[in-house]
C-alpha cells in the first residue's frame, strides 16, 4: 500500500523502486501533486522504524536493565525520546512512531529542525 502524501513534506524518506529517497524540491513536487489527487499512490510506501534508521539519524541506545530506549540530544540538554516500542517519551499523549517519514515529521514539529541522516 501506498503512503498518504497529506502525511509527507520535502525531504520525508520514502521507498521507490526498493530503495530509499527524499523527496525535494526538484524531481517530486509533480509526483506528490498527483499523490495528493489520489490520495495515496504505490509508487511510495512508508519506511518502517527500525533501531538501523534511529541509529543513522543520530539516536543513541540507552540501556537500563531489561529496559531500553533511543535519544536524541536537542537544544543543550534536552533530548528526543522514544522507547523501546517506538513511543514518543515525556509528553502526554501516546504517540507511537511506526514509519520514518512519521519520525521526521514529529521531529521538525517538536524540535524546529530537521533530521539529518549520519553520512558515516
């Protein structure tokens, strides 16, 4: 099944043609339009959350006894929580993060910046 584009913004990672890609400004903008006409489109599915894709995104695993989650320092000494179930920690609603294009949306929208994937 194809991703929603109402769920996408520029530079949200998508699989095409079984790999990875960021949607920009320069060879999507008509292919989300035509997403947007449709609703949805198989060209682009979701992602999936993965520990790989937190790490590439600069989260750190911290582990506390048999418990376990991902951070990301923001903002001096603020951080990005999620759990080891993918959910967003110390707010108060219960957000469960499932696709990476879900992670970086919440991450602009919480933090004010993008994600940036770790070139190492």
């Amino acid at each position: 099944m194809g991703v929603h584009a109402k769920e996408l913004r520029i530079g949200n990672l998508v699989w095409t043609k079984s790999k990875p890609t960021s949607i920009n400004q320069n060879n999507e903008v008509l292919t989300i339009v035509c997403m947007v006409m449709v609703e949805d489109c198989d060209e682009y599915t979701a992602i999936p959350l993965t520990e790989d894709w937190l790490v590439k995104f600069g989260f750190d695993k911290r582990i506390s006894g048999a418990e376990w989650h991902f951070a990301k320092r923001i903002q001096g000494s603020k951080e990005f929580i999620l759990n080891m179930d993918f959910v967003l920690c110390d707010i108060d609603l219960h957000v469960k993060v499932i696709h990476v294009h879900q992670l970086q949306n919440l991450f602009h929208i919480l933090c004010g910046e993008d994600l940036t994937l770790n070139e190492a």
